[in-house]
C-alpha cells in the first residue's frame, strides 16, 4: 500500500523519523466511511511502531498492536435525531443541510468531549507528539491542540470547497446560485456555528487557553479525501495534500466462498 507508506512517511515530518512517537487520533463522527479513511491511516502508523491513541465510536477490528482505541457512546439525541436521511436531504433547502450539518458537529463534540474516556484522557498526564483529527464541522476538538502542546494535522473527508458548484463554466444565472448559496453558508458558519463551537472550546478546555479564532487558524497539515483525476484543478494551499483512496486495500481480500459460488 505505497499511499498509505507515503502519507504515514508525511505525517511524521511534523514530528520527526528517526524515533517512535505518540499520536492522537480523532475520529467522532458516526459516519464509518470518514473512519475507514482514519483508521486506514492509524493502522499504517501503528504498524511503523508509532504508538497511536485513537477517539472514535468504532473499535479497531481486528485489534492492532500499537493502537489504544478510546470508543465513545453516542448519545440517543446523536443517532436519533441528528443523523441525516440522505433522501430526504436532496429535497432540503440549502440552509437547511447547513443548519443539520452544524448541529450534528456541535452535538458530536458535546458528545465525544463528556464521554468517560476522554474525559479521563483530558484529565491525565498522557503527552502527544502530534495529534491528527477529522475536521467536519467539529473545530472545537482543536483545543486538544493547545491542551496537549502538540501540532494538528486535519483530515477533511468531503469537500473543501464548499457544497455550491465551483467550476468555472457556469451560466449567468449558476453563478448567482453560487454567490447566493456561499453567502448563506458564510453567514451561518460566522454567526451560528462557530458561535456554538467556540462554547463547547470554552466548556470542555481549561483556562489559561489561546483565542478560539486562533486554534482554527494554526493547522500544520491538511489531508484531503480527495484526488486531481476525478475532480477540477483547484487552488490548494502548499500545506493541502490529496490522498484520496488511502482506505483502499491494495491487496483485496478474497470474497466469501458463498459469494465466489453465487452463479
């Protein structure tokens, strides 16, 4: 799996080649397709020898060496009434799949940052060299950031530029849709969500701490789920890397026996 060897060699860049080092790894969400991308990623490091604590409500299955998973528990308001039906979604307006995605990260934080096991990491005197965390609505976990005194590197699995059209061959009236939709997104973001966020970084992490607009701002590395061949050129910062399919097993396993039968 040459991707995966690459971006584990990457990742460690921040913090070093020649030693075995302490990772946090933040995976939240209840969507598995954003963990296999994650623990794709904590395995390869595990199996260098890194030592790997991983935040999500999935265990790693089978067990890894050199991975500690800390599983949380989502709340029923989290699976009952955040999670989204993806067909009633195509008949949303769009400020409502903005206001569904902000209140299921705020949720997702509240939920993840009380649990039992976190809360125990929080309060002990565990030290992390780097921390890779999924960014989805979810920026009040980069308070672990400050709180461990360890560089971020954010894994973003959908887009990244927005869920409006962004090509550069719109018509007249596409390209209102375009201003119109940023527009809402942009106040929505400004004034709901990162309102909400910056409450839960001021609940759950302790003062002294750095200004939530600043924690946001100070990301070494981003990781897109995302790759050249199968979108449009986009305008990446030098710090913005595509690894899109590092989840793929490039050694599949063989299917089922019922399955190989199936005529």
């Amino acid at each position: 799996m040459w991707l995966l060897k690459g971006l584990a060699m990457l990742v460690l860049v921040l913090i070093g080649l020649n030693d075995a080092y302490k990772i946090l790894a933040i995976f939240p969400t209840l969507a598995k397709s954003h963990y296999f991308v994650g623990s794709a990623l904590v395995r390869e490091l595990a199996e260098k020898g890194h030592e790997v604590t991983m935040i999500s409500p999935f265990s790693t299955k089978p067990p890894a060496k050199n991975v500690n998973d800390i599983v949380t528990t989502p709340s029923s308001e989290l699976v009952n009434g955040f999670t989204p039906n993806f067909f009633e979604m195509k008949s949303m307006y769009i400020f409502q799949t903005f206001l569904m995605l902000y209140n299921l990260g705020a949720t997702t934080v509240n939920a993840t940052l009380q649990s039992k096991g976190v809360q125990e990491l929080m309060n002990s005197k565990q030290k992390f060299d780097v921390i890779i965390c999924e960014a989805f609505a979810i920026e009040a976990f980069l308070g672990f950031s400050h709180h461990f005194h360890a560089p971020v590197v954010a894994c973003l699995d959908v887009w990244c530029f927005g869920v409006y059209n962004t090509t550069h061959r719109m018509t007249l009236l596409e390209r209102v849709h375009n201003i119109i939709t940023e527009t809402i997104d942009h106040i929505l973001y400004e004034w709901y969500h990162i309102p909400m966020q910056e409450k839960l970084y001021d609940q759950y992490f302790p003062d002294p701490k750095p200004d939530f607009r600043d924690i946001t701002k100070n990301v070494s590395l981003v990781l897109l789920n995302t790759h050249f061949s199968l979108g449009r050129p986009r305008p990446y910062a030098v710090n913005m890397i595509e690894v899109g399919g590092l989840q793929v097993n490039r050694k599949p396993k063989p299917l089922p026996a019922d399955i190989q039968r199936f005529p």
